[in-house]
C-alpha cells in the first residue's frame, strides 16, 4: 500500500524551524520533500542541542526530528543561477514552503509559473503586507506579540511566561501544514494555484489558546494557574515523588475525589458544597488531600483515583514519557538510525492510520544534490560550474 501523499513532490525553502516543521507533515507521510538548503545550513540545522555537544550542521536535535525522509539540496538563491535551479524544480511540484524576509520571499515566489507552477505557503512573522512586514522576530517574541506570554503566569500578577523553545514556532509550521494540504488538494481539484500567506502571530493568536473572546465578551483575561485556590482541586498538586494534575472542581468529580481519599462526609461539609465559601477554604480542605498525596506515588495517586473516575494525571518528564506504558503499546516513539550519530528516538506517528506514516532518516547536508540536478536535466559540466561558482554546495 502506498502511503497517502506518495507521489507528491513538496519544496522547502529557507532553512528555518517553521518551515521544516511543516513539510515534515508531508515527507513523513510519503511526499518528496527537496530541502532546499542555504550554503550556510540555515537556523534549523545550526539550533542545538547536538549530538556530543559537538555542533555539525548533520547531528543537531532539530534538524533528526524535523528533517526526517527528505532530500537535501544546497543552492544560493540569491543567485539568478540558484532561482533558476529552483524554478526547474518547481515545475514537478505540488507545492512550495517559503520562510524568507519579503523581499527575498518574493524573489523566490517569481520563480513560480503563474499558470502551471505549484500552490505557494509564505510563511513570516508578521505576513508579507502591512507596516511590520519586514519585523525579524523570534519564538519568544512572537509568543509576547499574541498575548499568550502575557497570560502564562502562575500568579495573577506574576511576571509573563513563555512555553519551552519553538513551541510556538513548530505550532505555526503545523497550521502552514494544514492550509498547504487543502492548497494541494484545491488545486488537484479545480486546477487553482492559490498563494497563502501565513503570519506567524495570526497564527498563534487565533489558536485554541486564545483568550480575545473571552476579552470581547467579559472584558476579563485569561490568565494562567499553575493551581487555582478558589475552585480546586485543579492544577499540579505534589505528591511523594513529583507532581500530578487534577481537574476534579466540579460536583461529581470532587465527591468522588473525597471517596477516594477517605473523606466521603466532606461533600457536605458547609465549607466545600457552596461556591463562595469553597473558596475561602482551600487550605482546610488541604488537611485532607495534602497527607494523602505526601503518602503516594504519581502512580498510586493516578490508579487510586481512576478507580474513583476522578480526573487526574501523572506530570511526566522527558525521561518518563517514551517509557510509558500506553506509549509503548502505540509505538508512540520510534528509533530511526541516523548517519553519524546512530539509533535517534523521536516522536512516531501524531495519529494511527494503517502504513501511512513512516520515519526515514534526516539528509546529510547537501546529500541529494546530484541526483536531484540529474533529474532535473543538468549536464555533468553545468554541476560543476554551478559548484565552482558556490550556486550549489
């Protein structure tokens, strides 16, 4: 059985950890991905952590989760002769990433043939129109413009918080992903070339996360808990060996908790049934939870209550989650053996769909120039003149 997007080829430019988030949506599933690489290796491949602690443009984390089953070819685009390799390859694509400054994005877009070319998705920070189009801006910068940093505090008044690096980024690679597909499946459809152009901020500011409606209607701002006092429990609680989350405010879900814990009576303790006076009683009502949980594990705390149906977690770490044992049972992780650097275990399939998605080992820097320029119809002597003038690497 061919995987699901076998047959489509996908080009990436630009070197950036949004775009290869997004095309690895594609190679991982059976697309021809062509990385298009700046001779510099770009901000993907150049972001650590690597292998050894060593930096090399081939061994960094990044680049063997997100590059995963493509083929890599170095070309300067800033080159006439670069742009014009690049409209070759185009001609046999379903669709191109771009994550370039406007300018040079555009530079690259008009390479694209207006009527047979592939569907284009601009990927920038702040689209490629409008007074802070040309704004160079990172992932916690991004993260501020939204107002997701500003409502990622643990305390109501507590400074602003940002989520782990390039969450935020790889989040807009995921959302370039999704409109890239249906740009691609449109233009089988109805022959439409269609240019997206997505902005990094809109983006994340029209996620799930977003709390504008919540502004227009109330005139309130979400901001986050890391554990709420008034309505509880709900949030991270300590327990003997780390931390586990509840979600158990609400009627039935805290008399259960209460059974759970020994203390069925304190469901009608006039100082927990009634929302305001709840609220007023949070350290009371920690007499009873908190000894309870100081004597469990993560473990015992999660099957003593889902034996009660209450809502909870274990809050796991990166040493903990691939060895979970639900991960296990789904090959939720997978190793995939990686050139210079061996057996890498990195994150399988996002849903299960019989011999669609498959993990292939992420490209050396420049592995497929040659190839990628033979079947493109260059002539051995042009390869070396385009080496030799640096057009390709």
């Amino acid at each position: 059985m061919d995987q699901p997007l076998a047959g489509m080829r996908v080009i990436e430019v630009g070197g950036t950890i949004a775009v290869g988030a997004a095309t690895k949506q594609f190679s991982d599933f059976g697309a021809d991905v062509v990385r298009v690489e700046p001779p510099t290796g770009g901000e993907l491949r150049r972001t650590p952590p690597f292998s050894d602690d060593r930096p090399h443009l081939d061994t960094g984390a990044y680049h063997l989760a997100l590059d995963t089953g493509k083929r890599s070819l170095v070309l300067d685009l800033e080159t006439p002769s670069g742009r014009e390799v690049l409209g070759r390859l185009c001609s046999g694509a379903q669709l191109l990433f771009v994550q370039l400054p406007p300018e040079q994005a555009e530079r690259v877009l008009s390479v694209v043939d207006a009527e047979s070319g592939p569907s284009t998705i601009a990927i920038s920070a702040h689209g490629l129109d409008g007074p802070y189009a040309g704004r160079a801006e990172n992932d916690m910068s991004m993260f501020a413009w939204t107002t997701r940093m500003y409502r990622h505090a643990v305390e109501a008044e507590g400074e602003p918080l940002r989520y782990a690096p390039n969450v935020a980024t790889i989040q807009v690679g995921a959302t370039a992903a999704a409109v890239g597909l249906g740009a691609a499946w449109g233009q089988a459809h109805d022959g439409t070339r269609r240019h997206v152009d997505v902005s990094g901020v809109e983006a994340l500011a029209g996620n799930v996360d977003t709390g504008y409606v919540d502004w227009v209607l109330l005139g309130t701002e979400r901001r986050a808990r890391g554990r709420m006092t008034e309505n509880y429990p709900i949030g991270n609680y300590a327990c003997k060996d780390g931390y586990v989350m509840f979600a158990a405010t609400l009627g039935p879900q805290f008399q259960r908790l209460c059974t759970a814990i020994g203390h069925p009576e304190l469901v009608d303790d006039p100082r927990f049934n009634e929302p305001i006076a709840k609220s007023q009683h949070w350290a009371d009502f920690m007499e009873y939870l908190g000894p309870w949980l100081d004597a469990r594990t993560r473990s015992e705390v999660f099957h003593e209550m889902q034996a009660h149906r209450v809502m909870v977690a274990p809050v796991l770490d990166m040493s903990e989650v691939a060895d979970d044992p639900q991960a296990r049972a789904r090959g939720s992780f997978v190793a995939v053996e990686q050139p210079l650097v061996g057996p890498v275990t990195i994150h399988g399939a996002p849903f299960q769909m019989e011999e669609a998605w498959a993990a292939r080992p992420s490209p050396r820097f420049g592995e497929h120039g040659t190839e990628i320029l033979d079947a493109l119809g260059y002539s051995r002597d042009e390869q070396i003149a385009l080496f030799r003038a640096g057009v390709t690497g």
